[in-house]
C-alpha cells in the first residue's frame, strides 16, 4: 500500500505524559480516524507532525519524504484544520485568501470562492462576526483550495451542528476519491468516524493500542452482554475487555463470529467505535 | 515570508490602527513644537519617535496571542527562522514609517526654523533610526521570551533606561562637544553596536521560538 504519511516509533516525553512509540499510517485514498480520550495523546501526534513540538526520536514521512528534512517544501501540500479558527478575528474572507496566496504555490483563488459561496459565507463580515461553525468552514474552505494531497483534522468537526458536519463529512469523502489523498482525522465524535473512517487507530495513555480497518471492527467486534456464571465460563484468552456494571457483564470480543458458533444462546451485538473505546479505556483488559 | 508580512501589516488596514499606530509620533512632535531648539529636537528624533515607532509591533504580537496564530502560522510552509525574520522585517517597516516623519520633522528644523544645520539634524535621525533598531533587537528578545504582554514590561525598562541615557548625554553633557566626535565616527560605532545587537537579538529571538515549540 502507498502510505502519504508514516510514524515510525515516534517518541515523547513530558513531566506528566509520554507518547510511546507511536506508529501510524495514513495509506492513499484512505480516512483514517484516530481516536482516543482527552489527553490520550492525539493532538500531541499532531502537532509533531505539523512541527509544534519536536519528537525525542522516531521518524514521520509524509509523501515518502522525512518531515523534518523537507518540512517547508512537504506543509505545501498539507492542510491542517484545528478545532478552532486560529486567523486575526478582523480578517475578512478575502484577507485570508489573500494572505494563504502569498505562502502557498497552489493556491487557488477560484476554488476558495466557489467554496465561500458554497459554504454561503459572508465575504464582506470580519471574522469576529462570524458564528463557529461559519469559521470551521472558512478554515476548511481555505485548506482545500491550495489542493493538499494530506489533510489533518484536528477535532476539526466537534463544536459544528449535525447538519454543517454532515456537509464537511462529504467534502471529506469527495477529496479522497481520487485515491490519491489522504486523511487524517483525530475525533472523540466516535459517530463521524462511523461514517467516513476506513481505518480506525486507538490512542489511550500515549499508546497505540488498535489500528484496524473500519470493517474489520464493523464485523469482528462484538459486545456479550451476559450473567456472572456465562461471564465465567468464558475463555479469558479470547476476550479484549470487560466491565462489571450493575446487574450485568458487558464483554468486548474481537473475534465474533468464532463466539457465535460456540456460544449460540448468547446475544452478541456489533461493537462500535465507540464501545471500543469506552471498554477499552473504562473496562478491565484482559 | 510576504504572507506573514501581510498579515502583521494588516493591523493597519483595521479601524482606528493607523492613529494608534502614528499617535505617539504625533504627540512627540506637537509637544516638541513647544521646544524648538536642539534639546528638543533631540528628544523627539532620537528619543520619542523611535521607542513609539518600534513599540508597536507589540500590538499584533498581542493580537495573534490572543487567537492562538502561532499555531497557525507554524502550520504554514514557513521554516521558524522566515517566522522570527518576518516579524523584525514588520519592525523595520513600522520604525521606518515613524522615522519617515521624524526626518521631516527634523528638516523643518534646518529649513523652516533654522535651529540645526543640515549635518545635525540628519545625525541626529541616524542616531534615532540606530535607537530604533536597537530597541527592535531588544523587544524582540521580550516578547519572544515573555509573550506580547509581559515583554511589554522589558519594553518599559529600556525605555525607562533610554531616557536616562538621554539625561545623561543631553543634559550632563556637552551636546555640541559630543556631536563634534565626528558624524563618521558617531555612525560607524552606532552601526556595530546596532548591527551586533540585532544579529544577536535574531539568534536569541529564534532559538527562544524554537524552545517553545520543541
């Protein structure tokens, strides 16, 4: 597989948190979501990528290039969209055109525009007149139109309502079409990845703890719902997590199918991002 | 690097910031023309508009603080040094702007009100515009270090010291007798000093950046 951005074991340390050799891949035409907890680790993945912190050691290639070789040359193709919109709040729609024109060699001012209006944003308001969801999409409106080949998604889509997500998701799945872009999407709105995400990667305490495609969990995960004695008789082995709540066992599987064959009197639901998550992070591992 | 020009030069194009930005060089000059001799002439040129005229970068500085730009702007295909360049490149600009005022002002004094010759007048501008300069190299290290808002608070120091040395010079000393050193002479150690201060402020300015976001 073609990969646009790769870390190899990417190290760092802080007083009070340590991101451990992370590996990540982001293949060509692909959305992969990482998700996590807050200060699990996924902004500070981020932001070594982009260059706002130094890793200890480790590599990232972006393009098949090493980042921090090349970076002014490789961010020329990157696009980054934070959970908030980081321009001088008096700018207007066109200062920001007009200042991404000046650093970017690909911009494309027809493209900027004709996202403006499809975003229906007002060109002649500064900034501090504009509600969040109106600057998230001036952010992405100015990120896609100097054509990056990798987008990085920051929390990018979590203070918008449903229907300007849902719209953002779209553009999303239109720029990878090609399978020549990529994405990167860090998120804890488990639902959005649900619905663009081909590969899922886990962060808790600094760790990878899962990277899987999207269907590969849609199929193989499962959540038993069970007593204490069946919680018992099952094969610790082939279980991920559990966790005790009040009158129940919820246990989280990965190999479904295999559990449906043996155990055919219990209910075994399709595990979503979000059940990984809450049981991976709030349940006991096994 | 013009992007980042233009958008630190964009403050201007924002209501009201062209007065902010030229009030205190106004004020100089309307309070100098009260004082129309040497001394005064002194005090505006080589005092007054160069600490106004180089404070000001201090104001976008605080503008981007308060949004976060830096993260930004790092995210940018621009390498950290084209970043700190950029912003002595805007203190330039907006010094020299000031500075532009403050030699017409300071040719008033040769050719409307016959205070000064020629040669002093224009040394005396050479002396504010290497100030000027010096003072960017030292804020620049203030802000970098401590944020637009605390590095006001070294800003005010060296103003404080400034004017200090300028009581010392102007007033303890003999203008003339210290003029008469020699305008060459005068330049050539201001330039060392101010080219010297400025390298080094650079270097600090960007290994400071560099810490930060490491």
């Amino acid at each position: 597989m073609d990969m646009i951005l790769e870390l190899k074991n990417v190290c760092k340390s802080f007083d009070d948190f340590q991101l451990k050799n992370v590996s990540l891949q982001v293949p060509k035409g692909t959305i992969v979501g990482l998700i996590g907890e807050n200060g699990a680790g996924k902004s500070t993945i981020i932001n070594i990528i982009e260059g706002l912190l130094k890793e200890d050691s480790g590599e990232i290639y972006v393009f098949h290039q090493n980042m921090r070789e090349h970076e002014k040359e490789i961010k020329q193709d990157i696009g980054i969209i934070y959970d908030t919109c980081h321009y001088n709040e008096k700018f207007k729609v066109k200062d920001v055109g007009k200042m991404l024109s000046l650093v970017y060699r690909n911009w494309d001012q027809e493209k900027y525009i004709e996202y403006i209006e499809r975003f229906q944003l007002p060109k002649n308001k500064s900034l501090d007149k504009f509600s969040k969801g109106m600057k998230m999409k001036l952010c992405f409106a100015a990120e896609l139109s100097h054509h990056p080949k990798l987008l990085i998604l920051d929390e990018a889509t979590s203070g918008l309502d449903p229907i300007v997500r849902d719209e953002i998701l779209e553009i999303l799945q239109e720029f990878i079409m090609d399978e020549e872009h990529g994405i990167l999407i860090s998120s804890h709105i488990t639902s959005d990845l649900d619905k663009i995400a081909d590969y899922i990667t886990f962060i808790h305490n600094g760790e990878i703890l899962l990277t899987k495609t999207y269907d590969d969990i849609h199929n193989d995960y499962g959540i038993i719902r069970c007593g204490q004695k069946i919680f018992e008789a099952l094969p610790k082995d082939e279980i991920v997590a559990y966790k005790k709540e009040e009158f129940e066992y919820k246990v989280l599987v990965e190999n479904r199918h295999d559990f449906e064959k043996v155990y055919q009197d219990l209910v075994i639901d399709k595990a979503t991002i979000e059940d990984i998550m809450l049981m991976y992070v709030r349940g006991v591992r096994v | 690097m013009k992007a980042l020009i233009y958008k630190d030069m964009f403050v201007l194009k924002q209501k009201g910031q062209i007065f902010s930005f030229l009030s205190s060089t106004i004020i100089a000059i309307i309070i100098g023309l009260f004082f129309r001799n040497l001394y005064g002439l002194a005090l505006i040129v080589v005092l007054s508009i160069p600490i106004g005229g180089c404070g000001f970068v201090q104001i976008v500085m605080e503008k981007e603080e308060r949004t976060n730009f830096d993260k930004r702007v790092i995210s940018l295909p621009v390498t950290k040094k084209e970043i700190v360049l950029a912003r002595f490149i805007t203190s330039f600009i907006f010094l020299m702007i000031n500075m532009l005022i403050a030699l017409i002002y300071a040719l008033a004094h040769v050719y409307l009100w016959h205070i000064v010759t020629l040669d002093v007048a224009l040394l005396l501008w050479v002396i504010g515009v290497l100030l000027g300069f010096f003072l960017i190299g030292l804020n620049s290290i203030g802000y970098h270090w401590l944020g637009a808002r605390k590095g006001t608070f070294l800003y005010l120091v060296v103003v404080g010291l400034s004017i200090v040395v300028y009581l010392l010079i102007f007033l303890g000393l003999d203008v003339e007798q210290f003029l008469s050193l020699g305008s060459t002479i005068l330049f050539l150690i201001g330039c060392v000093f101010t080219i010297l201060t400025l390298f080094i402020s650079y270097f600090v300015s960007l290994k400071i950046f560099e810490r930060k976001y490491s």
